[in-house]
C-alpha cells in the first residue's frame, strides 16, 4: 500500500505533481457572480491535473504500481502484467508543463469575452512536498452592460425579415456584454431567415459592431450585414420542380440530367423507370410542393421522413440555383434515395438470469421483406425458441420451454377507412397489423397455447415523443395440458387456478412515451411512459355483460375479460459531476375489473420483484398486500403472485469507475394488491393502510460496459418483509451473514443485461 499512497513516486527531481488551479475571483460585484465566474474560469486552465474519485488519482496509483516505463524500451513490445496495468492509469501530470502565462492570457480574454474589459489576471505557484498548485488571482473591475441595440432599417426585404424577428433578439438592454450571446444572436437570425426563404443566408454574413465609447460602462451593439454579402443570399427562393430518385446507387451513379423516365405525381417527378415502388409512397413524405417557399424546417422533416421510412439506406438531397432559367429566385430540388436490400434474414440468441435461479436462453429466427407491395410496406416474420433451467436451489426440474412465431406488417402511413390523416413532423406514421402464436411448457406442470392479433397505429410528434394507439388488441391464451402434480396443488392454494384459466381478451390499447435520454452518455432528463388499456367493454355492450347477471356472459362461446387498466413509469436522472448519475423511478399501476371479471386476467396483472424490480426479492415474489402463499414450497415450486394494483419506487446512484467498470447503489421499495376482496388471498386486497405494506430492499452492484451490451451483477438484501405480521417486518436487525440458512434466504444475487432502469 506504500507504493499506492506515494503519488510522487515518479515524479522528477525539481519538479512537482500538479494538483490543478485555484482561480481567485474578487470585485466582480456581488458573491454569488464571483462563484460563477471562477467556476466558468477554473476547466479553461490547463493541463488538466490527474483524474480522481472521491478525491483519490487512482490511475495515477496503478500507473505507478506498474512502474515507470524505460525510455529505451520501445512500448510497442512491452507484454504482460505491468502493461497492462500502466494502460489503465495515466502518467502523472506535472508543473513544468503549465505555462502560467499562457493561462493567464486565456482567462483574461474570457472576462473581455464576458464585458470584464479592463479586467487583469495575476498567477502563481504553490509547491508542498512535491505537490503544487497554480493559484490565479483575477480582478475583473467593472462589467459593461447593453445600452442600446440596433439593427438594419433599410427598405430592403432581408432588413424587414431581420427586424420582424427582433423580439426575439437575445441581445436586451441591460444585459451584461457577452460574446457567446453575440454569437447566438447570429445564429439565431440566420435560423429565421432560412425558415424565410433565404436559402443562401449564412451567419458569417452578420457582424455586430460594438461602441464602448458612450460612457457608463455601457455599449451600443449594432446588428449589420457585411456588404460583401452574395446577392443570392439577400433573396427569398421560391421551389421549382421536385425530382426523386429511388435507386440512386452510390457505385453507379449516373448525372441526372436524363429525366425523360419522371412520372409526376401530385408536384413531384419520380424517376423510376422499373416500377419499383409507387409514386403515394412519397406523398406523406415531401413536404414541399412546387411554388413554395424554402423553408429549414420543412426541408429537414423531408429527409427524416424519407429516412424513417426505414427501406433506403441512404437519403441525400441537393437544391439546384434555377433562377436563370426561369427568371426569378427558385430552387430544384432533388433527392437520392439509395435502397436497403429488399430481403433479409437475422438470427439473435440470448441469454437472461433470474433472481430464482432460473437461467435461460433464447434463439430467434426473422425474415423481413421490405417494398411488399411497392409501397413502402415492411412485412416481418420471426420465430423463437427458448428455455430458462433452474440451475439450484432445493427444487429443480421445473423448468420451461417456449416457442412461437409472430406476423407483422407495417404500412408507412395511417390507413383508414374513410378519411385521410397526416402528421406533421419528421416522421412518418405507420399502420400496423399483427398476428402471434405461442406455446409455453412448464415441465410437470402445464402447458399453455396463445393467440394475438391487434390491428393499430404508431407515431411520433418529436424526437421525444411518440405514440401508439391499437384499436383492435385481442389475446387468446387456454390450457393444453395440465399434470396431476399442479391439480394437487390446487388444493393447497387455489389461486394457483388463476394461471391456468382460459383468458379471452378483446379490447383497445394506448401508449404514450416520453423520453428526454437520448443516447448512453450521463445527462439530465425526464422519462415517461403511460398506458391505458380497455377490455370487454364493446364486447359486452354487444352480448350484454355490461348488465348485472347471474351468470357469466361469453363471446363465442368464450369467456372474455373486462377491465380499465392504466399505467405509468415516470422516470428521472440526475448528472452527478462528469459520469455519476443518479436514477430515479417510479412506478403506479391501476386496474379496475367490472363485469365478467372480479379480477385482471392473469397475463395483464401487475407482477414486482426481480433483476428489474425489487432487486432484494425473488422475480414474481412480492404481494399481494401482506398476504403468504400457503405452503407454496412443499410443491416444489414458487407460482408468481399478481395483483391489479401496483406501486414501485427505485433510486439508484451509479457512479463511474474507469471506462468499463461502473458502480452502484440501490433502495427499492414497493408492492402489488388486488382491486377486490379474494377470500383465499387474505390480507392482498388495497387499503389504505397500503404505506404499511411495501417492501423494501437495498444493495450494491458492478456493471462492466463492454460496447456491445453492459452486463450487471446486483446484490440485494431486504429491509422490510411485507408478509410478517405488524412489527416484525423490519428485518435489518436480523442480519447474519455468517448464518448460511440466513443468506440462502435473504442474499440475492441478480444477473441481467442492461440497466434495470
């Protein structure tokens, strides 16, 4: 451990490790602009000194275990253990390689940049026991505030656009002098002349000037356009004639001045001699017509569309100057659209753990067809295989296998029966209709067969938010074999029966999902999900369910379900320092059973415990309410426990330990109810003595981000034991991990893919 402490170790003689830059920061008028501005001023300086966490360099710690590389040894050959070591740390960083001027130099520049402009900087070192730090001392005097703002006022029809923009302007008077601002205002002038027209506008043809002359600290900025400015740039374009060609190939390009082929359609040219695909496709897609007017918005909606589509692998357009031709500003626009191979096949095989010790595998065969019926549409076909193996444990043998086959077809646009829709942004609606068939074997204790179909649409408003909304949702699951082992047990537990009824569902979905996380980088953001789910409610206004009866009503001869069940996931993350997050979610589950059913079917129950729930409690464990199976493992297996009511909350800290490796620590909380009272669940229906049931599990965990997926090891431990009587759930003080029965018990240990939230 000496060698892990003594951070110096190779650092040179007359030189000293850098610990980074103290920025002193004083005048800038009140404390708090003082706190910003050396918080702006500090990541500028450099080098940056050597990483830490939780105030430790441990890469420069293992950089110095390795020891220090000889100079005359080429690195290239270097093998074995001490390499690869010293790749994981970093060298450490010194003094002689900060130029204090240098920085000084920079930070005064950023207080000019900021209104500081008679600002000054003064900088030093620090050494202590080969250690240092460079200390910067800046006086930034008075900041110079907008006393006024001009923009151009001449007759011509670019001044007139940029002026009726200007309550917009983000430069107000008062505001402190700030070049970034400056520079947005460019930017954001020339984002509303190209939503104008101004096809050939770009920022570098504005110039603020600025008059620092006018006394009290103030300047007069004044918004111009460079006289060199092209003439083109100061027009409005109007769009001539739109050319698309669907089977540009990137390796056998032609010139597309050959355009004898173009078939129009409804104000644009498709050049598809073979037929290929038929013209509507791209209706929904081009959002511009002929005679209008060039517009950002509408040109970056076209090309996602044409993306999102999903059948060309490549989308690119060009605008052609066409003005000498027709004797006013106009642009052609053309698209080339490389297509995706029309077939394709994949194969996925994956593997799943879960918390009661059943691991598994999963095989899935797809075949996809795109253009079916030249229109764009996407017809999928896929089909798995899979098993999961309790691998220990007291009982073993029980385990499952699956197979199934599903059908999809997609249709790039809303197809309805008697009205035409739309939307409009950049990505294209979709019709789809699918069909599913699946078959589930519980070795030694049932076998089920189901049937989906639905029949629905999928959209999206933005990036962040998109829909889905299945009119037609049916589900059909029954029973094809059920052993003597699993009848027996129904006597001791009933509600075991539950899993093996014939469930008829027949209803409408929909889906809302907001999502500000975009990519795997740590940020700040919102996630949420709601689902509203309806059962039974058409179906029994036809055949009469809806009215009280005696008897229980059917629909072909079937039982169906009837509920109102909704749904939502809220979700929030936090950006802890550079990598750290901190993940927050939580879960609220309401389904409410009328009519045929006193309770969800068993497929549309809310379930809780597990590697993606509460982490400290075996999948499927939880609930309802207080409520504990009766003898459940003299059966020689553990049946899920459900409920039409759930409630979950998880927070999470993750913390990033190099590249690869991340930890974390969890507390879950949470349970799942029944809507109705169920003699033989005693103690499971909601009340509002809900708070007093949730269970509650803490732990730690290891995940190793190795590009291709993140794998993650949890263990958890419960807190609270929701099933114990009053006063006996805390079970913390009990903990005992000597105690071998006590950790077969309490000790969970989760292996999952992904991050559980």
């Amino acid at each position: 451990m000496v060698i892990g402490c003594n951070v110096t170790k190779n650092v040179p003689a007359n030189d000293a490790l850098y610990k980074g830059a103290s920025i002193k920061v004083k005048g800038a008028g009140t404390k708090k602009k003082n706190k910003i501005l050396t918080a702006e001023l500090r990541p500028i300086t450099r080098p940056r000194p050597n990483s830490r966490f939780l105030g430790i360099p441990f890469k420069l710690m293992l950089y110095n275990l390795a020891g220090k590389p000889d100079p005359t040894d080429d690195p290239k050959k270097e093998k074995g253990i001490r390499r690869w070591i010293r790749s994981l740390g970093e060298p450490p960083v010194l003094l002689s390689e900060v130029n204090l001027k240098n920085n000084a130099d920079i930070i005064t520049n950023h207080m000019n940049n900021r209104g500081y402009f008679h600002a000054s900087t003064e900088s030093d070192t620090v050494v202590k026991k080969k250690k240092a730090m460079a200390v910067y001392s800046v006086k930034p005097d008075v900041q110079y505030t907008i006393s006024e703002v001009h923009f151009p006022d001449d007759t011509s029809t670019l001044s007139s656009t940029i002026l009726q923009s200007i309550k917009k302007s983000l430069l107000k008077v008062n505001d402190p002098y700030n070049l970034e601002i400056i520079k947005l205002e460019r930017q954001r002038i020339d984002a509303n002349l190209k939503e104008k027209g101004f096809y050939y506008f770009n920022p570098e043809f504005l110039k603020v000037q600025v008059d620092t002359t006018v006394g009290n600290t103030k300047v007069n900025m004044y918004v111009r356009v460079k006289p060199e400015t092209p003439v083109d740039a100061t027009k409005i374009f109007h769009i001539n004639d739109i050319y698309i060609y669907p089977n540009y190939r990137l390796n056998t390009a032609r010139l597309d001045t050959n355009r004898a082929d173009a078939q129009l359609y409804r104000g644009y040219f498709v050049i598809d001699p073979n037929k290929v695909y038929k013209p509507r496709l791209f209706e929904q897609a081009m959002q511009f017509h002929k005679g209008d007017v060039y517009n950002r918005t509408m040109h970056n909606q076209t090309l996602n569309r044409l993306i999102n589509i999903n059948i060309f692998k490549f989308v690119k357009n060009r605008f052609e100057n066409v003005s000498a031709s027709t004797g006013e500003p106009r642009l052609d626009a053309v698209y080339y659209l490389t297509p995706l191979p029309r077939k394709s096949i994949r194969g996925e095989i994956g593997g799943n753990t879960k918390s009661n010790n059943m691991t598994g595998t999963q095989i899935t065969f797809g075949f996809q067809n795109r253009n079916t019926f030249r229109g764009g549409e996407i017809f999928n076909i896929n089909a798995n295989i899979g098993s999961e193996v309790q691998y220990s444990g007291q009982f073993q043998g029980y385990n499952t296998f699956r197979y199934g086959v599903g059908f999809k077809f997609s249709i790039p646009r809303f197809v309805t029966p008697f009205f035409s829709l739309n939307t409009k942004s950049g990505y294209v609606p979709r019709t789809n209709i699918e069909l599913g068939y699946d078959i589930l074997n519980k070795f030694k204790l049932y076998t089920l067969n189901s049937y989906r179909g639905s029949f629905g649409y999928a959209w999206k408003e933005s990036i962040y938010k998109e829909y889905e909304l299945n009119p037609i949702s049916i589900q059909y699951v029954q029973p094809i074999n059920i052993t003597q082992l699993y009848r027996d047990s129904l006597a001791n537990n009933p509600t075991l029966k539950k899993i093996v009824d014939t469930q008829f569902i027949i209803g409408s979905n929909f889906n809302y999902n907001f999502n500000q996380l975009l990519g795997n980088r740590p940020t700040n953001g919102f996630y949420f999900n709601g689902l509203l789910d309806l059962s039974g409610n058409i179906a029994g206004f036809l055949s009469g369910a809806n009215v009280k009866q005696k008897d229980t009503v059917r629909l072909f001869k079937a039982q169906f379900s009837q509920y109102v069940k909704a749904e939502a996931d809220f979700r929030y993350y936090r950006k802890v320092g550079l990598q750290n997050v901190w993940a927050n979610r939580i879960i609220i589950g309401l389904g409410v059973p009328h009519g045929n059913s006193s309770e969800l079917p068993f497929i549309k129950q809310f379930f809780i415990g597990g590697n993606n729930s509460l982490r400290a409690f075996r999948s499927r464990s939880v609930g309802p309410g207080h409520y504990v199976a009766p003898n459940v493992n003299t059966r020689g297996f553990f049946p899920d426990q459900s409920g039409d009511i759930k409630l979950e909350m998880n927070t999470e800290f993750r913390a990033k330990l190099n590249n690869i490796i991340e930890g974390a620590v969890f507390i879950d909380a949470g349970n799942i109810w029944l809507f109705n009272e169920n003699p033989l669940k005693p103690g499971g229906k909601f009340t509002k003595e809900f708070l007093k049931e949730l269970a509650i599990g803490t732990g730690v965990g290891v995940r190793f981000d190795i590009t291709i997926l993140i794998l993650r090891l949890d263990l958890g431990i419960p807190l609270k034991k929701a099933y114990l009587p009053e006063g006996e759930q805390w079970v913390l003080r009990e903990v005992d991990p000597k105690n071998k029965a006590w950790r077969n018990q309490n000790i969970i240990f989760n292996l999952a893919i992904g991050y559980p939230f």
